[in-house]
C-alpha cells in the first residue's frame, strides 16, 4: 500500500500470503529480493526434506486445535447456560472473553518473546490450551469457566503472532507457499470441526465431555508437535517503536477502524448464531451441524478466490464483501423463519466471510509493508477487542431485545465498515498486488 504523500518503495514491498481463520487470519511476507541468498541460513530443517514437511503438519495441526477450542462454544451456549444456571447472554462471555486476553497477549508476546525458540514456545501454548479445556470440562462454577477460556485467550493471541513465519522457516523459502497452504488447510479444518462438533458432542455427551475431547485432541496434537518439530530460531528481539510506527500510518489507522466495525458486526451476530437457528429458525441439531459444515467450507472456498480479488484492490474488496456480509444479515433478520431461505443465507454468509476476514490482515500488512510481525500484532489486538466488543454488545441485545432484531443491528454495523472503507479509498491507495 502506498500513502498519499508518501514516497513508493516497490523494490520493498513483499508479497503476501494469506491464511484465513473463523475470527482471526495470518499472512506470511516472502522474503525481500535482496535477502534471498541468506534466505536458506533460517531455514530449521533442510529445505524440502520429509522432516520439515512432517514439522509443517504437526504446525498445522496446533492450528486446527487453536481453531476448534475458539469455535467450540459456539455450539454449546446453550448447554452450557443451562447446565451452570446462568442466562444465555451471560454465556455468551465464553466468547467475549478470550477476546480481551487474546488483544493484550499479542503486543505483550511480541515484545517479549524475541529471543525463544519457536519450538519450545508452540509446545508451552499447545500445553496451556489443553490445560484450559480440561479446566472448562470439570468447572464447578461459571466464574471458573471464565478463567479457564482468559487463559485460552492469551493463548490465542500469542499463537497468531508467532505462527505466521513458521511455516517457511520450516522447509526454506522455496516451499513457503506450500506450507502456508497446509497450515491454512489446518485453521480451515478447525473452523469446519469446531462448531458441528460443539453442537454434536453438546447433544450426545454433553458440554462437559465436548470440552474433555478437546482436551485429549490437544494432548494427542502436543504429543506429536515434541516429536516431528525441529528447533525453530526466533527471529531476534522486537520493540515496541515497531508496534508505534504501525498505528501511525494513516492508512493502517483506516484499516484497523474498518476491520474493527466489521468486527464487532460480524461477532455481535455470530456469538448467537446457535440459538437463533434453533429458536428462531427451529431447525434441527443435525440440520445445523450440517449449516456449519457448509459455511465452513464456503468459508474456504472464500478464502481461496480472496488473493485474486485483493490483486484487483483491497479496499474494493473489502468493501464489497462486507456489504454483501451485511445484506446476508440483515436478510436473516426477516427472512429467518424460512429454514430453506436461512439456510441458503447463512451459507452464502460464510462464502463472503471467507474474503472480508483475510481482507482485514492483508490491509494492515499493506500499509506497514515494512514490520510484518508488528503488523500482525497489531491486527491481532485490534480484531480481538473488536471481537470482544461485537460479542459484548450481542450478550446485551440478546439479553433486552429479539434475535432478528439483533442480527438486523449487526447488519447495519457491518455495513458501516463497508462505507468506512469506502471512504478510505479516497484517501489511501493500495499498489497493484502481484
């Protein structure tokens, strides 16, 4: 992205490579044109060997755990409302919370974990996320519960901004395209599993036993990441000057309110997603699941015509995407008595999801070209509180008002993020994506 005003540095600007998730999404920046003959010195194990490649799926398989323990509770809010005794908005904070722990790990991570091998570090978070499942499948009290998904979420935000580089560091630059493939396959698996397993695990073990498998996923995945990954260098120490000069580029700024308001739109409605097909649409346990199946893998088909959409213009993409997203809810506010419609609605909801979600990343990345982790940190925080606002705000309305009237709200908030973007095309301009 250039900057109005700001000199172009072409002979600069990496290429980026997009790895979609459910709230969150990863980029991973080819090397510089001049640092391609050292590129192969990072490398952790030998380029294109049978090792590396093994290393990139046990990668690949922490991000499907990351993915399924964030989306799980989707599924279960309402199990888990009635079986701790607590209201459906009140659970709803299962959501919201590791938001607000996700936004303050990542600065914190990024400032503080510059000289730890990444090894030791993906271990420790593959530890804490099974430890914080296994807290959620035994908690005598909801307030336990809370602690355990605080716990998940710094986890969280830690993980998306160690993980993006790991990839090619793994099997060399030459095949760091194909290993940023892999692993997204990973985070797309998790979004797909994550919420029909929360809906059919809630219905035939319970939520409790949901949470308990997800643990034991997670000890087999831990497992096999101490035996396939290799020592993973850090990259050097970071500062905090990085993470200043992101959020003062005018166009990043632009970019982060964007993502922010598409955010808090998309999650207002997303946290309550199960109980409106359920009380409002009366489907089925089973209907749904398969719904979330669906919108899982539009979800990835999305994310796979989105590259070729942001050659044509991020912004432009971003706000068409984000308008179609906020149609699709509000059109699910009138028309979701109508299961066939909603349906229909819903799936397509993920199709558009799957591009404006990556869109928020690849923004950010364009305009600090020259600090990708920092950016990625900084999107991380963003979209987490963000997140955390969007299911806030819809524990509040699905606690005073209706469920159409609170994915009408949503639809609106999703459509200011599109004019907002819109708005921000005649102020910033993107360069040309190879």
């Amino acid at each position: 992205m250039i900057e109005n005003g700001e000199p172009a540095e072409k002979s600069r600007v990496p290429q980026v490579r997009v790895v979609a998730a459910s709230s969150c999404a990863a980029a991973v920046p080819s090397r510089y044109a001049g640092d391609r003959d050292a590129a192969g010195a990072t490398a952790a194990a030998a380029p294109g060997s049978r090792r590396g490649w093994a290393s990139v799926g046990a990668v690949a398989l922490g991000a499907f755990v990351i993915v399924m323990t964030e989306t799980l509770p989707v599924g279960l809010l309402p199990q888990v409302a009635g079986g701790l005794h607590v209201s459906l908005g009140l659970a709803g904070l299962m959501v919201l919370v590791p938001g607000f722990s996700a936004a303050v790990s990542a600065p914190l991570f990024f400032l503080g974990s510059g000289r730890f091998d990444r090894r030791s570090v993906i271990l420790v978070l593959g530890l804490t996320v099974l430890v914080a499942n296994a807290v959620v499948a035994v908690a005598p009290n909801f307030v336990l519960v809370l602690i355990a998904r605080m716990l998940f979420g710094a986890t969280l935000g830690a993980f998306w901004t160690v993980v993006s580089p790991v990839g090619p560091k793994l099997v060399g630059p030459a095949g760091g395209t194909r290993a940023i493939t892999v692993i997204a396959a990973g985070i797309s698996g998790g979004t797909v599993v994550g919420l029909p397993a929360g809906q059919f695990l809630g219905d035939v073990v319970g939520w409790r036993a949901a949470f308990a498998i997800a643990a034991a996923a997670t000890l087999l995945v831990v497992v096999a990441q101490t035996v396939l990954l290799p020592g993973i260098p850090p990259d050097g120490r970071t500062h905090l000057r990085d993470l200043v000069a992101v959020v003062k580029r005018r166009a990043a700024r632009f970019g982060m309110a964007a993502g922010a308001v598409v955010f808090i739109g998309q999650f207002a409605a997303w946290t309550y997603i199960t109980p409106f097909l359920t009380d409002h649409t009366h489907l089925s346990s089973s209907v749904i699941s398969l719904l979330y199946v669906l919108y899982g893998c539009a979800g990835i088909a999305g994310s796979l015509v989105a590259g070729s959409l942001f050659r044509r213009g991020v912004i432009g993409s971003f706000a068409g995407t984000a308008t179609a997203v906020a149609a699709l809810l509000v059109g699910l506010a009138s028309a979701g008595t109508m299961p066939w419609t909603a349906g229909l609605l819903f799936v397509l909801w993920g199709l558009f999801w799957g591009v404006v979600n990556p869109g928020t990343l690849v923004w950010i990345l364009d305009a600090a070209h020259e600090t990708p982790e920092a950016a990625s940190a900084v999107n991380v925080t963003n979209l987490q509180i963000a997140l955390a606002v969007g299911s806030g705000l819809g524990a509040v309305l699905v606690s005073s008002t209706t469920l159409p009237a609170l994915f009408l709200t949503a639809g609106f908030i999703v459509l200011a993020a599109a004019v907002l973007a819109g708005l921000a095309a005649r102020f910033v301009t993107l360069a040309v994506r190879q």
